[in-house]
C-alpha cells in the first residue's frame, strides 16, 4: 500500500517537473523584455515610486523589465535618487541627457544649422521619441526590446506607467 502511495507520487513529481521544465524552455524563447525610458527632469517626490510601481509589476507579471531614466539637466536629486536605485538594481540606467544635450547644441550652434522644434513655445525641449532614437544609436535600447516611452514632463503619459 505504501509502496503503491509513493510511486504515485514519484510520477506525480516527475510529471510536474516535466511541465516546469518546457514551461522554462519555451519561455525563455518567447519572453520579451520591457524597456521604460522615463524622459523628465525635476520628479524627485515621484521618480522613486515610478521606479518602483515598474518594478512591481515586473514580479507580478513574471516579465523581464529593464529601466532608463532620462535626466534632462534636474536641479534637484533625480539623478541621485536614480543612481541609488541602479546600484541595487543592474536593470535601472541613469542617461544623463543635460550633458549630450549641451555638446549638441554646441556643435550646431558651431555649423549654424537651424533645427525644427516639435513643440512650439518649448525652445530646448526634445521630443521623447528623440532620445528612445539616441539610446539606440547607443546601444543601451535594444531592436528587440519593447520599448515604452514616458514623457513624465506631461500629465497624460502617465497612463502608460503601471501604477
């Protein structure tokens, strides 16, 4: 009778260790990775819960996630709060646009060439998909990621975020 009661479940946990082991396989092969680029400056009361709400939703979901915050030249401790947040996590990167974004316009103010603004009234503001087009041209933003541009400068981009 014992005997009986432990074969049964003997294959019980092969079987389930069989599910675990192609659910693992094919996984692996269909995962893609969730890459926010979070675009802002001064957000040091709501960039950590940002991060973090991301974060979450990462373990929820079991997706992999990966995290740029671009920090367009913050007077406050963004940058700070960000780089503390990328020690302990490998998946958060810091890109700090104030610095590309001041050797660039040196370089075309040297070459006087006139650039197109897409936001009227808002002279130096970059459009977001301009540094999602950088962070590729760099490396850091892979083709294959899923990427997710968040505007944190304007209040109806926040949707996108999972709070």
């Amino acid at each position: 009778m014992v005997s009986l009661f432990l074969g049964i479940v003997v294959c019980y946990m092969l079987a389930a260790a069989i599910v675990l082991i192609i659910r693992y396989y094919y996984g692996q092969k269909q995962s893609n990775t969730s890459h926010y680029v979070l675009v802002g400056d001064n957000h040091e009361l709501q960039m950590e819960g940002y991060i973090r709400a991301i974060r979450w939703s990462s373990l929820k979901s079991g997706s992999p996630v990966k995290i740029t915050v671009v920090d367009e030249g913050s007077t406050d401790e963004t940058g700070a709060i960000v780089q503390k947040l990328a020690r302990k996590d490998k998946g958060i990167l810091l890109y700090n646009a104030g610095e590309a974004k001041r050797r660039s316009e040196a370089a075309a103010a040297q070459q006087a060439v006139s650039s197109f603004n897409p936001w009227p009234g808002r002279s130096g503001i970059r459009e977001p998909h301009h540094y999602l087009w950088m962070l590729q041209a760099e490396g850091i933003v892979s083709e294959a990621d899923h990427a997710i541009v968040v505007d944190l400068r304007r209040p109806e981009q926040l949707e996108k975020l999972p709070l």
